[in-house]
C-alpha cells in the first residue's frame, strides 16, 4: 500500500513493499548501460571524499574474494561498507557496514531518495537497488567501499563511481547472451571497470591478450596474478609472495586459493600494512554462505553456488579432495541461461545418483531439461536420475535415501542455496 510521506514524495510502508514496487519498474531483468543511471547518479551528488572505493569484476570470485577483503580490512580497523549481490536470506544482505546490515527504514529511507531523484527515468531493480546501496554507503562515509559488480563491468551500474582500486577475480565464459561467448570479448567487458593510470589486480591465471592490450593502453597500474604475484602449496599450507612483500605457512581459507591470493594483491596495492597474526585469523575463519558449505550430518550436505563452468570445476576438486569410497549424491537446479552442458560434462561421472529440481523462476531450468543433457548428451544412467518440482523435495528425498556415510552435494545455482538455507532458518532440517 502506498502513501505520500511527509515531503510529498512517494513512499512506501515496509521494505518488501518498496521491493516490489522496484520490480515493476522496468519490463526487463537486465538491460545493461550506463546512460540511464548517470542521469539519476547526477541528480544524487554524492560525496566519496572520505572513502577509498573498490570495484570488483570476475566470472567467479567476486564474493568471496569481497568478502574476506571486508574481514581483513575490518581486523585492521578499518570501517567497510559492501555492496554484493544476490542475498541469500534477506534484501539486507546486500549491503554492509562493518558487516552489519543496515535497518529496514534506512533502506526504505533511501528507497524514496531514489525514486525522488530518479523522476520519470526507468531503472531495473538491479540499477535502483545499486543507486541506493551506493547512496547507503557514501553516507555513512567508510573508510572503504566495496563494490561487486552484478554482470560484465563496462555497462553494469556499479561502474558509475570512480575506483581507486579494480580488481578482476576470473575470467570464463558466462553469460553469453550479453557478454559475447569467448574469453577474449568477455575480458573486454570485465576491463571496463578499469579507469586510466588506475591501480588494478588481475587474478586470472591466463588473462586474454585483449585484457593485455587494453591494460597497455590505459597505462594501468596492474599486478597479474603469476607474474607480480603467486602462491605456492605445500601439504595443508600454503605460502604467498609478491615481488615485495610474503607469507609463509598461511592457513587454507574455505574458498579458492586463487582469490586469497588476488586478495592479498588488492592489500598490498591499497598500501595497507598487513598484521599477519590478524590475517591467518580471518583465513583460518574464512566462511561464505553457500560456498561449500555444511548444513547437514549423516549424511553430510553441502551447499555450493557452482553454476557455471569455472565454478564447477572448483567443486569438482572439493569433491576430489573428499574421502574416496563414499557414494555421491547430487541435488542440482540451474538456471536456463547458463551453459548447462559444459557444466554438468565437468562433473557427471563423479555423482551415484542425481536428484534434480525446476528453479521456479522465469529464468529457472526445468529438471526434464537438465535430465535430457544428462541422458542424452552425457549418457549418463537414467536409473540413476529423479526430477522433483522444487529444490527441497528434491533434498528431502536425497537424504531419505541417503545413508549416514554418504556425500549428498546441492548445487547449480543461487536459488539452491537460497532455498535449502531457508529450510534451516525453518527448522526444517
């Protein structure tokens, strides 16, 4: 129900109220630009004087490699505020300060402050949401601010603001439809983050060569991963070293060694002195929600959000590095969009049985559908395969069938994650 607050402006009683309204805003999920948001981001003058502002780019790693920057910067007393998308539980989620969420008034505050500057301009969700996070943070003026771009970099609305650091987690293929369906375009993308002269760190182990020239012609100022930076890993170790700068015997985080590893490049490029007792407590804590991550024993269940190649193949490690003998159990619900046969070929045969499920969602796959590439394409044992019409009859009947000694894996999307944590905060497990 709407209302006019007291500055005649359009305002909203509750939070999930503004959200909606948010939602028909604009016909399209996704409509990629920056000409739309510049008018309304203009209208906003917006003060980052008092906050450094990091933007991070990648096809994977954005999260978490945000997410344990925030814990490093904030055990060296710094104050951070985040941005980061999707959310898992709750719209709160997406933005922080010091890893706090911030109130459902101070989000319907800045919710009516968009819609007033915005005017007749159309917005997405995703590029209203981006404005007031943006507006959230530079008012609560930061040390840092912590950006995780939504899709691509050149065109995504986190890249109105001006970066002092850019970081470039990964680069694969994702998002074909509107990134182009080769690493090389895909990089061209992600580069658009990147301002001249400006300090950036790419962690991807093979950058493309147009990630190259464009680095050369902007004259950045960029740290690659194995050539400015590497790491090494012995036994349950690992040690990290730049041309000026190293660590030795430093705990695994749960997460890729890749990002902790670009992690520790945006630090040193930032010129933060790094307390290394501080920094094995933040990685020896390390846990992002839906990131190999256990919710369940007997049988264990793990959550991850592999849903595209580079991702999958990580879980396929985790998976690896597991005790051998026990049978695999996989839930899986994707998204249509994404490049299901190429996933799903990197990790078929390390699965006994499958458990599939219909992302009821107007980009979700149905389970027929990610059946037919398993049967059909990856010959994999029909016997082996059920289809549910959600994510959580698809968990129940895989540990009801599972024994205690069994691995069940629940992956392929976002939505998995999201509805499978529900049923823990319900009490359903």
């Amino acid at each position: 129900m709407s209302q006019l607050s007291k500055s005649g402006r359009l305002g909203f009683n509750s939070l999930s109220a503004w959200l909606t309204h948010l939602e028909s805003l604009h016909p399209k999920d996704i409509e990629l630009g920056l000409d739309r948001v510049k008018l309304v981001f203009n209208q906003l003058n917006l003060d980052f004087s008092a906050s450094k502002i990091v933007l991070l780019a990648g096809t994977n790693g954005k999260g978490t490699s945000c997410h344990l920057l925030q814990q490093i910067l904030t055990q060296h007393g710094y104050q951070v505020g985040c941005y980061n998308s999707p959310h898992i539980h709750d719209y709160r989620e997406r933005v922080t300060l010091d890893n706090k969420w911030f109130s459902e008034q101070q989000h319907c505050d800045v919710f009516a402050q968009i819609e007033a500057a915005r005017g007749d301009t159309p917005l997405t969700y995703f590029e209203f949401g981006t404005l007031a996070a943006i507006t959230m943070l530079a008012q609560a003026k930061p040390d840092f601010i912590l950006l995780e771009v939504g899709l691509g970099g050149r065109l995504d609305a986190t890249n109105i603001v001006e970066p002092d650091l850019s970081i470039i987690t990964t680069i694969d293929i994702d998002h074909k439809d509107w990134l182009g369906d080769t690493r090389e375009l895909i990089a061209k993308e992600k580069a658009g983050i990147c301002r001249p002269h400006g300090k950036t760190i790419c962690g991807d182990f093979h950058p493309p060569v147009s990630l190259q020239q464009i680095a050369q012609s902007l004259a950045l100022d960029i740290s690659w991963q194995l050539v400015d930076f590497n790491f090494t890993v012995v036994e349950d170790k690992w040690h990290w070293h730049s041309k000026t700068l190293s660590f030795d015997n430093l705990p695994k985080p749960n997460m890729p060694l890749q990002n902790a590893s670009t992690v520790l490049a945006a630090l040193e490029k930032l010129e933060i002195t790094i307390d290394e007792q501080k920094l094995v407590s933040c990685l020896s804590n390390y846990q992002l929600a839906g990131r190999w991550q256990k919710i369940h024993s007997q049988p264990d269940l793990f959550l991850d959000v592999a849903h595209n190649p580079e991702s999958v193949k990580y879980l396929k490690k985790q998976l690896e590095n597991t005790v051998t003998g026990r049978k695999k159990v996989a839930v899986l619900g994707m998204l249509k969009d994404k490049d299901i046969f190429a996933s799903l070929e990197l990790i078929s045969a390390m699965f006994d049985s499958w458990f599939l499920a219909d992302i009821n969602q107007p980009r979700g796959a149905q389970a027929e559908t990610l059946k037919s590439v398993l049967v059909d394409n990856l010959k994999v044992d029909a016997g082996k395969i059920q289809c549910f019409s959600s994510i959580t009859q698809a968990k129940s009947a895989a540990i009801a069938e599972s024994s205690s000694d069994d691995l069940v894996v629940a992956f392929g999307s976002f939505w998995v994650v999201t509805d499978l944590l529900e049923t823990i905060s319900q009490k359903e497990l």
